[in-house]
C-alpha cells in the first residue's frame, strides 16, 4: 500500500520535462494527494505542446507506480513565460514576441512566418502575426485572408482570424490589392505602431512578425517600443544570401535583440527517385548559426507545394500536415518554443511566472 510519504519521495526525483531540474523543487509539481491507491497530481507546464506533456506524464506516471500508485489523475495548468512588458508596452497581453527576419530577400522570411506560426497553433499555443512588411505584403496571399477589418467600438481594430490565427496586414486596408504604397519612413512607423497598439490581439502566447527584407527600420522600431522575445534569422545556403545575412545578425546584435534561432530554407530538393540535391549548395544555415551564436532550427526542403499552398492562401502545414516539409516547419516550431522556455528560465533565475500573474489557461485533461 502506498503512503503520501513513499509518493512524495518518487516524486522528488522527477525532473520537469523541459528544464530537466526537480519537477517539486522550481514549481511546476504544485500538488500530490493520495486517496488509497489513486494519486491526484497537479502540474504547471510552460507550454501546451503535447510532446512536452507526453513526458511529463510518462516521468510522473513511472514515479506513482514505484510508490504503489495503481491509479494517476493528473491536472495541468498551462502558463507560457512571458517577456517582460514595461508600463508603455503597447501589446502587454502578447507574452511572446518573435521577429522572422533575413538581410536577403526571397529567402522564404513569409513563407517560414506564416508555416511557423501554425506549427506554433498547432501545439497548442494562442497565436497572431503581424504582417510588417508595408510595401509588400505577403500574408492575405499566402494565409487567404482579405476583406476589412473591423472595429467594434470605433477604437480597436479586430485582427482578421483563419486556421486560428489572429492576423493583420496593411494589404487588408487597401482597396485595390495592386495598389502602391508611397509612404516614407515616418509613416511607415507609424503604421507599424497602429497595427500594435490599436490592435486588439487579445491574450497570445506568441505574436509572430514577418519583417521585410534588409537591415531596415521594422527591427529598430520594435526593439525601441517593446522587449521582443528574439529573432528567428532565414538564410539560404549559398554564399551570396549569406553577406546579407550577417548584416542583419549584426544589427540584432547591435540593437541586443536576442536570436533565437536560425532557419535555413531550400536547403535540398529530393527528385521523384528520391535523390537529395543540394540545389544551393550546403552549410549556409551552420555559418550564419555560428556567426548568430544560436541554434539551426531546422533545415526546410525545396518543395513545389510549399510555393503553391503559398499561392493559394492555404500553408503547407495546414494543407498537409504529415508532409515532410511540414514535419520540418513542426519540428522548428518545438525548438523554437524549447529555446524560448529555457532562455526565460535561465534570465529569471529559474523561477517560474508567479501564478496569477498575466492571462493563464487551465488545459483541460486530454
Ligand atoms: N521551401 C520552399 N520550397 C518551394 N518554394 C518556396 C520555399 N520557400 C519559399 N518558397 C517560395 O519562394 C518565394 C519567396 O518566398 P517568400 O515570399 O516567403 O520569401 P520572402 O523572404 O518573404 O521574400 P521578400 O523578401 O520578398 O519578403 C515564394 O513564391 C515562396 O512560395
Ligand atoms: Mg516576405
């Protein structure tokens, strides 16, 4: 027979299956109760992501049944780190802001934005994107949205929402999607300002913004209105991508915007045969990582579809989810999520966001 006792010693030893650190001794075991040979666990987790969950019940479930526990009910509570929001911060229900961004242009900064940002939907997390590209928006196209926002109360503009996504673009105020946009850089703040404050994006876990290309003043202008969470940096792997690369990893350095990671697009083809070629050559996306001092996310495969699902508004992740580019857009979105976590774990000392604190979700038992 088991005893609160012999179930809280196993328990001790579990570690939390992000930070790899006792579950009980940094908050995220915060109950264990023993009614005869059922145990009752209440656990806080730093992100909905059914990977992450899977193993900490797998880690729990093992400890209860070296105690004697025959019977595990476990209760969790969701609450994704939020980066610090001072009193000016326009958005301060986003708890996460990340830029998608490259010095080089057609690199695939959209087409890695709008796939990312399901991906990040699909773990489960509360997401919007934010077009920033104000001369050439790509997000109606390529997420098949259009029509006019609306504002309810004649202050806030509701974002416009498809596959889950809260999303906003100057190309959905525009009459005539062929329209030339002739603002200067001034206005251009500007509306990159509106499309934050005068937003009303709700609570998000993460609000991902798809930069134009260049070194440019989308990246100044965040960094100067908000604390952005970090940077995912698009490369391709040739050589002549990767000049312009490094300058912009260098204004982030310059700015201390964090990079969080790097994703190295039309990194291969495979033919019908299965033959890999490597198009644009190899190790773009390891030079600029090492340049960058962060992790290569992923490496994404040439593929006619991405382009295609991209014409069409409908993202390869969510028309195909099983696909191979899919499973890599997927397995970016949990590195990125993974470096996220630790990154605000280690800057806070390990301790978790004090309950209470900001918009939290309880997750209903899958
Ligand atoms: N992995 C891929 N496989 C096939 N086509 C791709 C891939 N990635 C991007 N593309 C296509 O390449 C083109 C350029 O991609 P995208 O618009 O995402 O680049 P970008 O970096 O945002 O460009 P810009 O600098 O103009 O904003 C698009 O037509 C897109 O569908
Ligand atoms: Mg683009």
């Amino acid at each position: 027979m088991p005893s609160q006792t012999s179930l809280d010693a196993a328990l001790d030893s579990v570690l939390d299956p992000v930070f790899e650190k006792p579950m009980r001794a940094i908050g995220s075991l915060l109950e264990s109760h023993l009614d005869g040979t059922k145990a009752s666990l209440r656990i806080k987790l730093p992100s909905p992501s059914p990977t992450i969950e899977a193993k900490a019940r797998r880690r729990l479930e093992e400890a209860c049944r070296s105690a004697g526990v025959t019977e595990i009910a476990i209760a969790i509570d969701v609450e994704v780190p939020t980066r610090e929001v001072m009193g000016d911060d326009p958005i301060p229900g986003v708890r996460n802001v990340i830029l998608v961004m490259s010095g080089k242009g057609g690199v695939g900064k959209s087409t890695t934005a709008v796939n990312l940002t399901l991906a990040l939907a699909k773990l489960g997390h509360r997401v919007g994107l934010l077009d920033a590209d104000i001369y050439g928006p790509s997000i109606p196209t390529m997420m098949g949205v259009s029509g006019q926002p609306i504002s309810k109360d004649g202050k806030m503009i509701s974002p416009l929402e498809r596959f889950g996504v809260k999303m906003m673009s100057i190309g959905f105020l525009l009459e005539d999607d062929k329209q030339a946009i002739v603002w200067r850089g001034p206005m251009l703040h500007g509306a990159l300002q509106q499309f934050l404050k005068d937003v009303d994006w709700g609570p998000l876990d993460f609000l991902v913004l798809d930069l134009p290309p260049g070194t440019g003043d989308v990246a100044l202008t965040m960094a100067q209105k908000l604390k952005v969470t970090g940077v995912v940096m698009v490369t391709t792997p040739q050589e002549v991508a990767l000049q312009d690369v490094y300058k912009s990893v260098s204004m982030c350095h310059k700015l201390a915007l964090p990079i969080l990671g790097v994703v190295e697009n039309m990194s291969f083809f495979v033919d019908p045969a299965g033959n890999r070629h490597e198009l644009f050559g190899k190790g773009g996306g390891d030079k600029v990582a090492a340049f960058a001092q962060a992790p290569l996310l992923g490496q994404i495969p040439i593929v006619q579809a991405v382009r295609e699902q991209g014409d069409k508004g409908l993202p390869i992740v969510q028309a195909d989810p099983t696909s191979e580019a899919s499973e890599v857009f997927l397995s970016v979105a949990e590195a990125l999520v993974e470096k996220v976590l630790k990154d605000h774990f280690e800057r806070t000392g390990g301790t978790m966001v004090p309950a209470g604190k900001g918009p939290t979700r309880l997750k209903i038992m899958r």
